[in-house]
C-alpha cells in the first residue's frame, strides 16, 4: 500500500509513529509538506517515509489517502486537488459527512470515514470506521481495536466520547491539586492517582457482565466516602450537566456531519 496524508499534523504523526513501530510496517508513506516541522522529523525517523513536494504530489504517487487536515480549511485544500477514480480515501476529518468528503473529491468511488485517537501512536485506544471496511479494519486494527459501524449517526455518537477526555484529566488534575495542597508530595500523590486509576480502568474488563452503574454501587457502600461524593456532585448536578454537555457536542458533530443542502432546497 502506497499511503499518503494530505495534512501532517497531531493525528498524521501519531497514525504513522504507529505504524512504523508495529511489526509489519510494509506500508510505505508519502506526506504532504506541511507542517514542514513534524513532516521532516516523521521522514528523518523512518526510512521508508517521504515528504511530498505538495498536496497534488501526494495524490499522484499514492493509492490510498488519509485526509487529516482541519475540518475549517478542508474545502478550501480539497477543491483545489484532482483526485482519481481508484484512489482509495480516508477521511479522518469528524466533522465533515462522508456525502461531503464524497462531493468534493469526485471522482473518487471508495470513501471511508474513520476516526483515530493519538494513543494510536502507541497501538492503544480503538478506531471507529463507518462505513465497514475491510482493508481499513486491517490497517488500523494492527494499532488497536478497531470498532465498524453501519449507521452515521452512530458514528457520530460515538465521535462524541472523544470529546470527554480533556475533561477526564481535569479531574484526575483536581484530585492532585487537592492532595498537593493537603500536603502529599507531587510526584507521590501523582503516583499514587496513576496507579489507582489504571487499576479502576481495568474492572469493566476483570467483570464483563458489570454494568458501570454496578461498579459505582460496589464502591458507594452505604454510609461511606464514595457514596458520599457520588450523592454530592449528584445533587450538585455535575452529572446533568456533563450530559448536556455531551448533547451540545453531538448537536455540533451531527450539524457539521450533516450533508449540505443547496439554498434553494
Ligand atoms: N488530534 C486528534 O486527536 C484528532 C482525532 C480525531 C480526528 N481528528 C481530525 O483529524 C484532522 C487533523 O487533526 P490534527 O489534530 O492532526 O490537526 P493539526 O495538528 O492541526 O494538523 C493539521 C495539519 O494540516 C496542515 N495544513 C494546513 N494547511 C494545509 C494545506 N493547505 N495542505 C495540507 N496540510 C495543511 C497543518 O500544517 P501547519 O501546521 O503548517 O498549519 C497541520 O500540520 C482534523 O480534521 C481533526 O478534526 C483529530
């Protein structure tokens, strides 16, 4: 496979830091020059990864195309490109609909959009694919799991989840902060949440049949700490509003998903 990325950026990097340090790294890679920075330091690293003269050279000697720019200058980039029949695109841009992506790379046949996460860099974390798509399932699933969905809207749902990581470590950081100023030295109270942590994240997998709610239940002992903290930030409606919070997101993916309409229509 001659893979190229129009636009080499965060989720560029990691895709190919990933595949260059998995066993089977027979995919060769051609990048679009910019960011000159992380596209030289990609090629400098991995023998078999070069940097393009510009967007329109990738194309021409790939077969495959991950497009990973910004969805804002997507259009603009991709309507100034002449794609061909056979390539064989990837859209990583969440918020574009594959009608969308389809129509401004025509005349391309095969479109696939798929939605990677950095940890991908390290082969972790799982791919979510719509539609099914067996060579991509191949690809991505030698950097992790990799999950294919039928429906959309399904895809987009999902999509969401990826908008809650920020968050997850701001509240790993409150915990810190707390123990910091109660005393316990950074790097132990930093050691301390890490290890714990890692140990919580395990339990969905060590009890399959668990539901999340029955995890929470199984700490929140009557009477205790957890159920103490876990009826206050409920009664404090942290939860609510975390959950519209994930509603605001999926409004702006879905919108942004959505194909366009023309003005008269
Ligand atoms: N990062 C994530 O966690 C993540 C996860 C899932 C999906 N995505 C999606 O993946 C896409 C890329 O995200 P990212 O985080 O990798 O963004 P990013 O780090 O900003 O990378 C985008 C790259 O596009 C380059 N670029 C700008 N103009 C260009 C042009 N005309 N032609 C070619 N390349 C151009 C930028 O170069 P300059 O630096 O020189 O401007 C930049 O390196 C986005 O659509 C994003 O929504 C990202």
């Amino acid at each position: 496979m001659k893979l190229g990325f129009i636009g080499t950026g965060a989720l560029t990097s990691a895709i190919v830091t990933g595949l260059k340090s998995a066993a089977d790294n027979s995919v060769s890679v051609l990048l679009s020059p910019r960011n000159q920075e992380i596209a030289a330091s990609l090629a400098l690293l991995y023998p078999d990864v070069r940097v393009a003269a510009d967007n329109q050279a990738v194309l021409d000697s790939c077969d495959t195309i991950m497009l990973a720019v910004r969805p804002q200058i997507a259009r603009d980039v991709l309507a100034g490109l002449q794609f061909r029949r056979d390539h064989y695109v990837v859209s990583l841009i969440a918020t574009l609909s594959r009608e969308e992506i389809a129509a401004l790379i025509a005349p391309v046949e095969q479109v696939t959009k798929a939605l990677p996460m950095p940890m991908i860099a390290h082969r972790q974390g799982a791919t979510i694919i719509c539609p099914p798509d067996r060579r991509m399932a191949a690809l991505f699933g030698r950097l992790g799991k990799v999950i294919e969905v039928e429906d959309p809207s399904a895809f987009d749902a999902l999509s969401v989840v990826t908008a809650t990581f920020a968050s997850y470590f701001k509240y790993l950081d409150t915990i810190h902060g707390w123990l910091k100023e109660h005393g316990v030295a950074d790097a132990r109270a930093h050691d301390y949440i890490i290890t714990v942590y890692k140990a919580l994240a395990n339990a969905p997998e060590t009890t399959p049949d668990a539901g999340f709610m029955d995890l929470a239940q199984d700490y929140a002992t009557r009477g205790g700490i957890n159920e103490q903290v876990l009826r206050e930030l409920t009664t404090g409606n942290v939860f609510d509003a975390f959950a519209e919070s994930l509603d605001g997101v999926h409004r702006r993916i879905s919108a942004g998903a959505a194909p366009r309409t023309s003005p008269r229509s």
